[in-house]
C-alpha cells in the first residue's frame, strides 16, 4: 500500500522573507491550493499576459443590480473557472450569497485536494473596487 507523498508548493503572494534563509516563503499543500484558488477568483479577464483564457468578468459583474440571477452567474463563473484551471482539487460545492446592503458578494467554495477525502473551504469576499 502507497501513501500519496506529493507536495504541493507555491510562493507566499505576499513576498514576505523566510527568516532564516531570506528567500519568499512558500506556501504548502492546503494552504497553497487555497491561495491558488483565490488567486484564480480574482483574476481579471485578461489580465495574465500569456495566458488571456483565465480570468473571469467577475469584477464587472460586482456593479451590476444585486438580483438572485447575479448570484447564479457568479457560480457558474467560479464553477467553470475552477473546473477549467485548478486540476489539484475536485469541486464539490460553490454557494453564493449577495449583500446588497454591504455592498459585497460572499463566496464560499468546498473542494477537495485530490486524493484526498477531507473537504476544504474558502471563504472569499468580493467587493467592488474602482
């Protein structure tokens, strides 16, 4: 019987210094793919030189009126965008909740490493930006 030994690494976003080495630290395993996929969510349409198919219009979408059918389109958007370019994890549920009030979009996105059976969850907060 093998046991799954593969680790996943990416840089720290925040470009803070390891303490001993001095290097940009590195994120590992969960915590990477959490990034990733937040990382991927606020990606802007075309904004990634060589790679304009990811992205998504998500950030226009935040000015549109806050209606159950923004909501849905935003799932969808997340749903595909996941589906299409995160292949470490499989999607197990995106859920959607519209504040108008707040003037934000929550987003909480259930997934699991693959390989691996415990779900993670995101929490992400959309709000408009100028």
């Amino acid at each position: 019987m093998s046991r799954n030994t593969r680790i996943f690494s990416d840089l720290d976003l925040n470009f803070t210094s390891h303490p001993v080495t001095g290097d940009v630290s590195m994120r590992y395993d969960e915590n990477a793919i959490k990034a990733s996929v937040k990382n991927l969510i606020m990606t802007k349409n075309y904004e990634r030189k060589f790679h304009s198919e990811i992205g998504t219009p998500i950030s226009g979408l935040l000015f549109d009126l806050a209606t159950p059918l923004l909501g849905i389109t935003i799932q969808r958007v997340i749903t595909d965008l996941i589906n299409n370019f995160e292949p470490r994890v499989k999607l197990i549920n995106v859920r959607v909740d519209v504040s108008p009030d707040n003037n934000s979009v929550y987003v909480t996105v259930i997934f699991n490493i693959l390989n691996t059976q415990r779900p993670i969850t995101l929490d992400v907060v959309l709000e408009r930006t100028r």
